[in-house]
C-alpha cells in the first residue's frame, strides 16, 4: 500500500489523515490528495510525498487518472448540511463513481468514511443516502472495502464545540433544540489513527467500525461543556421541537454553512451512539481519548501554550 490517493483530503479530518499517513511511510510511496482549488491544500503541501493535484472527483475521467497508480484509496468526502440532490451526488453518486473507477483501474483496496445512524429507514436525508454509499461500495465485486462509522468529530479546528463556544461568547443564553439528542463524540487524532491502522490490516477488509470515544452526552451537556471550557458559560435553553424547527429554518437563511438544519435535527432522533453490535475502535488496538482531556485545551482554559500541551499529549500516547 504504498501509494495512496485520499479523497477528501484537505478537510478537517482528511489533515489528520494524511499527517498519520505521511508518519506511517516516512516519505516513501505517494499520497495524492485532489482538491478542487490547488490554494486548499497549501497547509499540507510541507507534508514530504504528498501531492496535491487539482481536480473534480465527480468526473469518471479525472478520477481513473487520480487512480491509475494508486495501491488504495481513503474517501472522507462528505457534506453535512444540503439539498436532496446534494447529498445524492456526494455520498451517493461518488462512491458509485469510485466503485467503478476501483474496477476499471485495478485498486482493490478502499477505508469508506460513513456515519453513525447511516440505514435506508433513518429519518434524515444524510443519513439515508451515507447508507446507500455504504451498500454502494459493498456491492462492487472485487472490492476489498472497510466502513468506519464516526459520532461527532472533536478536535483543535472542529466546526462543532468551536462554533458553540464562539457563539457563547456573544450571546446572553444558548436557546437549543434536540437538547436531549445523545452523542458519543471522539477525537479526530483516534479516527485518523484508526483509518491509518485500516490500510495495512488485512482483518480490517469487509468490517464496518464504529468510531466512538469513551463516554455519552446529550447535546446540552456538551453546549455548557463547551461554553465552561471556552470561559463563557451561559444557560441552556431547551427549545420544543416545533419552535426548533422553526429555529432551524431561520439559520438556513443565512449566509454561508448553518449551524443547524431540518435535517439534522431530524437525524437527532435517534441517538448518536455506538449499537454495540459492530467492533469498535478497541478492535483496531486504539482506547479512544475522553473529550475532557482534549477539548479544554483547544477551547482556551489553559491558556496560549493549549496547543503545544495538546501534541505533548499525542505524543504521551505514541
């Protein structure tokens, strides 16, 4: 598995991933990463054998070429919040593409990044069309493919404690809706390491992971968490569902990526947990890290040395 081309890679998670795998090679093989403008992926670009290449992996073309040299490939590609079509053509349509585009190239090897709560009968669009990718790539012949299933993703740039903490800071109280929805949320670091540990595991191939840390929290719990770690703790108020939804509909006016959507409020009906029916991270050799002892260190409890002490402790953890 030497070279390795990671769709998805200049995101949030995707940094985590090709950092673990460039730690994993030591410069040797390729790792290709496209990105649709070459100037996203300029924080990686010191990273040795990573090659970002600019290019639309929704066309058949483009993607056989990222392809044609490539020993595996990791997808992370994803959207949170869209239209019914959007997220057919990204969890759908895209790994139907890479399916064929494995065929016609030869790659066998493919980690698929899913979700939690991903079923043909979930009551959201996103997860109803994560499960369709997810059979999607199941049903290619030849494919040795591996599903990681995450709940919601912590970390030093993540866009879900840092967007409550920022708007605790300008508001007097946090009106919340779903507030008893339940999550088991885990580390980015614990989710590349377990991606990174799928490529060379051959017992990984045909397994569906759930990616979960340690412990379970209402959405609540971690509003405050995230407002008390940040220095600027303010009441939760729990909306009713149909006043949420209404809040939801309002934050879907404004400009640029909503906090919160119909959508996902929908997904907020069933719990955002490990089943316990599917291995874990313990089964790929990872004890996840617990949310309070990473996130107060990123949201500034300990001062401008947070992000120092947060590689010190990676580091601890080898």
């Amino acid at each position: 598995m030497g070279n390795i081309v990671v769709l998805g890679g200049t995101g949030f998670v995707g940094t985590h991933v090709c950092e673990k795998l460039v730690e994993r090679s030591g410069g040797a093989g390729a790792l290709v990463v496209p990105t649709r403008r070459i100037g996203h992926a300029r924080h990686l670009q010191p990273l040795p054998s990573l090659v970002p290449v600019q290019a639309d992996v929704h066309d058949d073309a483009q993607l056989e070429r990222l392809l044609s040299t490539a020993d595996a490939v990791i997808n992370l590609v994803a959207v949170l919040h869209g239209s019914e079509s959007q997220f057919q053509r990204v969890h759908v349509e895209l790994p139907r593409r890479l399916a064929r585009a494995c065929a016609t190239t030869g790659v066998r090897r493919l980690i698929h990044v899913s979700s939690l709560g991903a079923a043909p009968d979930a009551p959201s669009r996103y997860q109803r069309s994560k499960a369709a990718g997810e059979a999607a790539l199941r049903s290619a012949p030849g494919l040795e493919c591996t599903i990681l299933r995450p709940s919601v993703i912590f970390g030093e740039q993540d866009r879900f404690l840092n967007q409550f903490a920022s708007l605790q800071k300008r508001l007097p109280l946090m009106p919340l809706a779903r507030a008893a929805a339940k999550f088991q949320p885990v580390w980015v670091e614990d989710v590349a390491r377990a991606i990174v540990a799928c490529v060379d595991r051959r017992d990984s191939v045909g397994q569906t992971y759930e990616c979960v840390g340690p412990r379970v929290y209402t959405l609540a719990e971690l509003v405050r968490c995230a407002g008390h770690w940040s220095g600027h703790p303010r009441p939760v108020l729990p909306l009713p569902d149909a006043l949420g939804r209404v809040q939801a509909m309002l934050l879907e006016l404004l400009p640029g990526e909503p906090l919160m959507s119909r959508d996902n409020l929908d997904s907020m009906h069933i719990d955002n947990v490990a089943t316990g029916g599917l291995p874990d991270l313990h089964a790929l050799g990872i004890e996840p890290m617990p949310l309070e002892g990473i996130a107060p260190l990123y949201l500034g409890r300990v001062g401008s040395r947070s992000h120092l002490n947060l590689f010190r402790m990676g580091a601890r953890r080898g």
